[in-house]
C-alpha cells in the first residue's frame, strides 16, 4: 500500500519536542512532507535554531518515517526559513498552553 502524506504526519506525531512534551506535528514544526514513490521527504523546523537536541528529534523523524511500512528511503531537511513562531501552533493547544 503507498505511503500518503496523512501517514507521514501520523507517524511524525510520534517524534516530541523535549521542552514542550509535544509532538512536532501539533507544534507546527512540520513544514512540508512529500511522497514520491516509496521516498519520502519531510521538512521540520525547532522551536530554536539554537536546540542542544537538534540532531537527535532530525534522527528520531528520519526514523519514524524509515520505520513505516511501505517506505524505502527517508530523509528529513531542517529549515529555519520561515523561523518557527508559537503562532503555528493550532489555537487550541496554543490556548491550553497559555500562549
């Protein structure tokens, strides 16, 4: 069965931000996911550009993704540009979170 961008999203929901305890997916950390075949590509941001644990959530994506069924290379690009602003975040976990 192909891959979708649904079941990226699902999986990368597994991957939390440390600090927040949230997942990426929530955080609107997930910029872009893209499918092609059995390829899948997905663009995350931090909340800082200055995370100690960067590398580890990047690996910890590549993971989730690599780990799925029907996926044969996974690769996740961290982006900076645009920077990460709490207004990502869907209102209601912004407001839950004070924000």
């Amino acid at each position: 069965m192909a891959v979708t961008e649904k079941d990226v999203r699902s999986a990368l929901k597994t991957v939390k931000d440390p600090e927040l305890g949230l997942d990426l997916v929530v955080l609107g950390l997930v910029y872009d996911i893209q499918v092609e075949g059995d390829d899948v590509k997905a663009i995350i941001s931090l909340t800082t550009p200055l995370c100690p644990v960067a590398g580890q959530i990047v690996e910890d994506c590549r993971q989730a993704i690599a780990n799925m069924d029907g996926v044969g290379k996974a690769e996740v690009e961290l982006t900076f540009d645009p920077p990460w602003t709490p207004e990502r975040i869907s209102p209601l976990i912004r407001s839950s979170l004070g924000l």
